[in-house]
C-alpha cells in the first residue's frame, strides 16, 4: 500500500459499518504517519489517512490493526 492507493474499507464494528455504508467503501490513501499525543490513537501508533474517492469525507485509521475497519488493498 502507497500513497494514492485506492483501498477498500470493510466495517468489523457497528462504528465501522455505519461510516461504510453512510461514507462508503472506497477511500484514497493521502499519507502515512505517527500518532501524536493526545489524539484517538496511542502515541506512535502507525497511521493513515484517507480521503474518500469524492473528497467529501476524511477519516484516519490505525494500521495494520484498525479497530473498526479491516482494510484491502484495490489497486
């Protein structure tokens, strides 16, 4: 997985499959990083951020072990 990847996002949790089904299922990889202090993920934590094919949504998810979402690879 690269920057400007299409992946495809699968629901695991109820959170999950209501932002896929509300947001959909295909998002464009924007970058990768670290957590920062004081944000939803622990400090360090590998992440991603992704924007939807539209650009109308963004969401950010740990990676490789997302609690809400399993991620594939589309392209």
């Amino acid at each position: 997985m690269k920057v400007g990847d299409v992946v495809k996002l699968k629901g695991k949790t109820s959170h999950g499959k209501n932002r896929v089904r509300e947001q959909g299922e295909l998002w464009k990889v924007l970058n990768f990083s670290s957590a920062l202090p004081h944000g939803p993920f622990p400090k360090g934590t590998p992440i991603i951020r992704l924007i939807t094919l539209d650009g109308k949504h963004w969401r950010t998810i740990s990676h490789p072990n997302d609690e809400n979402f399993e991620v594939t690879n589309e392209s």
